[in-house]
C-alpha cells in the first residue's frame, strides 16, 4: 500500500468518526437537554482525545492530530452544555 492510501484512509476514518459526534452537538444544543449524557464518561472521553490528538501531533500524523483535535472540540461542547444544560 502507498503512503497517500494509507493517509487517505486515516482521514476517511477519522472524518467518520468525528462526523458522528456532529448530531449529538446539534442535539443537545437544540433541547437545550444533556440530560442522558455522562458526565464522567465524556469527561473521560475529552481527555483521551485530547491526549491522541498531542500523539499526533508528536508523531507528526495528520489524520489523527486533525480529527481528533476536532473531536476534542465536539467533546468539550458536549461537557460544556451537559454543565450549563443541567
């Protein structure tokens, strides 16, 4: 396999992942409710992510420092308005 495919196929997998954290955002912005989210786990979720996307960036890898870097911010808007939305 070429290096491109390899890429490509981190970046496919990481758009497709993120990409499903999108409706949960828009979800619970829109019922104002979080009410059946855990806080400890997206808490605990957020710091993993966190911590893929300085691998990442340590390894100089941009499919995982990209969506994980954009994950991290779906991640924290979802902890965010879990807090605010209580």
């Amino acid at each position: 396999m070429t290096e491109g495919f390899v890429t490509g196929l981190g970046l496919a997998a990481g758009f497709l992942t993120t990409a499903a954290f999108v409706p949960q955002v828009w979800k619970i912005y829109k019922t104002k409710s979080a009410k059946d989210v855990s806080l400890p786990a997206f808490l605990a979720f957020a710091v993993g992510v966190a911590l893929w996307f300085a691998y990442g960036i340590l390894k100089k890898e941009p499919p995982i420092s990209i969506w994980n870097g954009i994950t991290l911010a779906l991640a924290i808007a979802i902890v965010v308005m879990k807090i605010r939305y209580k």
